[in-house]
C-alpha cells in the first residue's frame, strides 16, 4: 500500500508518518519548503515532496500512484488553502485510491449536529477575530469540507474533538452527529486522531462518512460506547 500524507510535517501529519510506517506502508510526504526539516526523523523511509498544499502541480506529483491520500485539512491564510488542497486532491487522487481529510467538530454534512453554546461561540468569535486578522479563514475550510461531501470520490471527512498529548489510547470511538451523548468528553489524544485517520483508509463502512470522533477511553465513550 502506497499512502500519500498532506501536511505531514504538523503534529497529526507527523503522527500519521508514524502509523503508516508501523503498518509497512509506502509513504509519499507534502510539506512546506521550509518546515521539511520537521520530517528529519523519518529520512530514508519516505518520500518528502516539498510545496504548499494547495500546488495543483505539487498535489498532481504526490499523489500518483497512491492507493490512500491523508490531507490535514487546515484553513490558513486567505488564499483558499484548505479548499484548494481539498479540489487539488479530489482531482489527481487515482480513482481507487481511498482519501481521508481532517478536521474538527465544527464542520457540519447534514446540519443534523448539536453544538454546546461554547462551540458555537468558540467559532464564531474566534473565526471572526481570526478572518478579521486575514489569519485563518474558517469558512475555507467549511467550503473544503462541502467540496468533499460532493464528489463521488471513496471519501472520508473525520471531523477532530478537542485534543491532547499523550500515549494512545487506542482507536477513538465515532459517532455521526455531535451532540451523541458518546461524544460528550469532546477530547482525543492526536496520536489516536492520527490513527483513526490511517485506519480508515482500509475500513470500507467510512466510505463517504464524516465521523465526529471522542477519545475510547475518555468518560462518554465508556459510558455509552456498546
Ligand atoms: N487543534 C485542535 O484542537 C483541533 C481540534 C479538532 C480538529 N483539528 C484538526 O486537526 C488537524 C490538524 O490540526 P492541528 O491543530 O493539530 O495542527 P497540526 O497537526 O500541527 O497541523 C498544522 C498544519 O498547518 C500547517 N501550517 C501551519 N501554518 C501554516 C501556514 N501559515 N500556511 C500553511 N500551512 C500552515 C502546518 O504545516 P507546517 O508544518 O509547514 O507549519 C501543518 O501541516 C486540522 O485538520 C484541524 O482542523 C484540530
């Protein structure tokens, strides 16, 4: 298996590395230019493709031949990062190939999601702020997400809680609305975010499913996970 990881050099993309590595898989890297030097621990076991994201001509190079493409979706700046990553990779992927795309709980497929009043707030102040500052733009990244629910591609948006650092703990448990009471604890470790993202490229039930995802062991996946 040939995987192709987007965003590689951030703390989930590193992390995603990792897992695909442990599995024996082939591993393709995007980063930009100037963060390539986070992947130095991986040299000699990956292919490291140096560009920004949204490179229509970068994405085209990376992805070739790859069975499963990993995009860390992220909404920088105010050029269409997360969007154009989003098409670059809807367009290039080979048509098998299984694709999964991070982001958080925030993006919403069928506007079935129940959020706290904090979330709510949280998004609509700090995105505001943040678009204010031409710094992150929230609504790109809603416009990636729409993009992906869209297209017929073997697809899968898994949609990130709150996270922490720290050992895994093992495959998060899913759910698909926020607001399930399985999802209440609203925190996962990265690493376990990372692994649900690897794991999905071979498990054919998440194809074309946005999983809202809660750490295994947090309080509300004990308590109702069945
Ligand atoms: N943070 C949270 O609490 C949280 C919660 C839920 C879901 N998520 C989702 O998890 C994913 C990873 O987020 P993260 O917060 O954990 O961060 P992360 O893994 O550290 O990833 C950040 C990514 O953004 C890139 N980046 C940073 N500054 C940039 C810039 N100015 N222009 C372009 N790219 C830039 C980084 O690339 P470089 O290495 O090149 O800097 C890296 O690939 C995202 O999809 C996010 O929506 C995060």
């Amino acid at each position: 298996m040939k995987v192709c990881i987007i965003g590689a050099s951030g703390k989930l993309g590193q992390y995603m590395v990792q897992h695909s590595l442990d599995r024996g898989y082939e591993v393709v890297c995007v980063c930009r230019e100037q963060s390539v030097g986070k992947l130095a621990r991986f040299a000699g076991r990956v292919t490291v493709v140096p560009g920004d994201t949204n490179d229509r001509a970068v994405i085209r190079e990376a992805v070739a031949g790859c069975d499963g493409v990993l995009t860390v979706l992220v909404p920088w700046g105010m050029r269409r990062y997360a969007s154009g990553t989003a098409q670059a990779v809807l367009d290039f992927a080979e048509p098998h190939a299984r694709l999964a795309f991070s982001c958080g709980w925030h993006i919403t497929r069928d506007g079935k999601d129940v959020y706290s009043w904090q979330l709510r707030a949280l998004v609509a102040v700090g995105g505001f702020l943040a678009r204010l500052a031409r710094v992150v733009d929230l609504n790109d990244q809603v416009a990636a997400c729409d993009l992906i629910f869209a297209s017929d591609r073997r697809w899968t948006v898994v949609r990130g809680s709150d996270l922490e650092e720290g050992e895994s703990q093992g495959l998060p448990v899913w759910s698909r609305h926020v607001g399930d009471p399985v999802l209440a604890s609203n925190l996962t470790r990265r690493v376990d975010f990372a692994l649900f993202m690897v794991e999905a490229l071979t498990d054919d039930n998440l194809v074309q499913e946005a999983p809202a995802i809660v750490g295994r062991l947090s309080e509300s996946a004990r308590r109702h996970a069945a």
